[in-house]
C-alpha cells in the first residue's frame, strides 16, 4: 500500500485523530467505577443508535463472535432453523446455526440478488442486514413479517449508517461491531437480545461456550461490567464515537451515509462500470460493490493513485471490487476517490471514465450536483 492511501475498505476504517487519541488513554481498573461509568454509557449509546432498550452487552472479539453469542445461546438442537443467505456471510451465519441444531434449512441466492426463500414454520431465523460482501442491504421488515413466529437473529455487523431499529423491525437479537460504520478501532462487539429472546437464552438447558455465555454477561451487565477482561482501548474509543453519533442526530448520520452511497453509485455508473445489485437488490448506504473482469487491475491502479478499495470474496474475488463509503469518510474525499477510479478505469481500458473530480472546489462541486440529483 502507498503511504499515506486512503483505505476505502468495508472495515476496519480509518479512525479520526480525536478516536486515535481515546484509544491511547491510559488503562484503568476494569472493575472500578470509571470504567463501568463509561462501559453503562457505551452500552446505552448503542441502544439508542441500534433502536434498543434493552440491555446491550460488549464482546471482546470480532463481529463474528457477536454473531455466535446469538446462534449459541438462541439455537437449541431441535431448532427448527431457516438460514437466509445471498452472501458470504449469510452463508457463515448458516454455518454457525448448523453447529448448534442439525436441524437448518439454507435459502441461498446468489451474491448481489435480493433474498430468496420460502416462509415456512421456523424456530430461528437467520438472516444479514447488510451483506457486506456484495453491497446489498436486506429488508428486514419483510422477513419479519414472512415468519411471524420465529426468533429473528440478524447479522447487522455492518448495519449502521442504513435504517436500522431492532424494536421497531422486530429483531430479536442483534450483532454489530466497532470497526464498521461506527468507526473505532476492531476488537469489540455487541449484541442485544428482545425480552423473550432473553428468556429463552436464561433457559438455555444445553451447553452454550464457556466464553459466550449470555447468562454470565447478564449478570455481569446487572454490575455495568463484562463477564471477562474488556479490550479497555477500544472501549474507551468506541464510547467517544457513540458521542460523536449522536450528537450527530440518527436521522442525519443515516442521511449523510445514504447521500455519500448514492454519490459513489452514480460515480461508478458514469464510468461504464456496472454495479453488483441487481434484480431488484437495495444497494447498502455503507458498501458500494462493482462487477467487472478487471476488478484486480482496477484496484492496482486505484492504489497507485493512492486508493484503496476492496476485492471480492469467495466466489466473487477476481469479479468485483469494492468502495466503502462508512464511518467519517468526507464527500471530498469521496470525490477524489472516484476521480482515481475513473482515471483507473480509463488505464485500464475498460468503460467510460468521467473527469476526475481531483480536490477542492471542482471535486466538491461535483459531489453536490449528484447529491442534489440534478
């Protein structure tokens, strides 16, 4: 990577100078007051960003370690299970579900569709708010409404920054992560689960792991603490940024997201790329992904020009790249950025380049007359 590139990576994202500084503060009694004042605050922060009163609780891990607290402690052996997956993680999230009941159905489409199943009786439904592999937000409100009776368990690890409300889409339980939109360092999750999701996991008669637990995190919530030693510096991060948000306003923060996507979607177009939605897919407000063959050579040249973007996963890599538009990215740094990509796109002999946008007045021009859809 050239020094000094601009990562437009799905996560970790680049951390503004005042959340780097909140993550070199100096470490505290994990068990003292200050520190379970600024963890009650963080855990409330959340709430209020991810539409919840109930109690959220911080993991020390990965997003994926969230998205396994759900599974272990709200799929039982004989749960019925229907696993709703159009990309790389949902299919992850299927296979976790699979490890605590044999009985899961999978419902896959393919990478940049809209979901595709069949509401049958189900337990547990899984399901990916914003699949971030292929750049496709999914709507839950349909879902909750196609099994009315079953647990919703949702993947929203790359949710915020789109519409997103467990109460009021009817979620049951919820995992998110630090280094998405929220925009602090990796290293720390959450997850929040509905009254009756929360009893069911009290409930729990098998082996949940040792770790992920939600009876040992509940009764550690009671104290304003973590069951196991907190990654005190991501904590202290995270807790700036939920500020930081909601002094911003929800309503604003989800707006800003949805301008900077729709600028980056109408940026690519007019490059002759094609974007990976397709069929009647929502396009995410986080995670814009492009489908051409010269996706790798695209981004080569993208990071010579001092861009960073994602390459496609899986099935996908070597198909798509993609640019995310998370966290505090400006809309001039997003004109730049498509100015490279259409310089890059032009180098590489493939669709219409526009002119780059470049800095200053001229790429910021750019950016609102796409923004005001003129």
């Amino acid at each position: 990577m050239n020094r000094g590139a601009k990562m437009l990576i799905p996560g970790p994202v680049e951390l503004s100078e005042k959340t780097r500084a909140e993550a070199g503060r100096q470490m505290v009694p994990h068990r003292g007051a200050e520190f379970k004042q600024v963890l009650a605050g963080l855990g409330k922060g959340i709430g209020e960003i991810i539409g919840t009163a109930e109690k959220v609780h911080a993991i020390t891990g990965s997003g994926t370690a969230a998205v396994e607290f759900l599974a272990a402690n709200l799929i039982r052996p004989g749960d019925r299970v229907a696993c709703l997956a159009n990309g790389k993680f949902g299919k992850r999230f299927a296979e976790i579900a699979s490890i605590y009941s044999e009985n899961t159905l999978v419902f896959a489409a393919e990478g940049g569709n809209p979901l595709e199943y069949e509401p049958i009786e189900a337990d547990v439904v899984t399901v990916v708010h914003n699949e971030t592999s292929t750049g496709v937000l999914n709507g839950l409100k349909k879902v909750r409404a196609d099994f009315p009776h079953a647990l919703l368990i949702v993947d929203a690890v790359s949710g915020i920054g789109n519409p997103l409300s467990m109460e009021g889409m009817g979620i049951d339980g919820m995992a998110i992560a630090s280094q998405k939109a929220l925009a602090a360092p990796p290293g720390l999750a959450f997850a929040s689960l509905s009254g009756r999701a929360a009893r069911k996991a009290m409930e729990n008669p098998g082996k949940p792991p040792y770790y992920l637990d939600y009876r040992r995190y509940a009764k550690a919530a009671e104290k304003n603490e973590t069951p196991f030693t907190p990654v005190e510096s991501v904590v202290f991060a995270a807790a700036s940024r939920v500020k930081e948000i909601l002094g911003e306003g929800m309503p604003r923060f989800v707006e800003r997201h949805a301008a900077n996507a729709d600028f980056v979607r109408q940026s690519v177009k007019k490059t002759g790329l094609s974007l990976l939605a397709k069929n009647g897919a929502i396009p995410s407000n986080v995670v814009t992904a492009v489908e051409t063959p010269a996706a790798e050579e695209i981004r080569a040249k993208a990071r010579e020009r001092g861009f960073v973007f994602a390459g496609g996963q899986d099935e996908l890599k070597g198909k798509i790249f993609r640019v995310a538009h998370m966290g505090e990215t400006t809309r001039e740094e997003l004109a730049q950025a498509m100015g490279a990509l259409g310089q890059s796109v032009e180098a590489a002999g493939r669709g219409n380049a526009p002119e780059p946008q470049g800095n200053g007045a001229a790429g910021i021009a750019a950016a609102e007359h796409c923004r005001s859809g003129e």
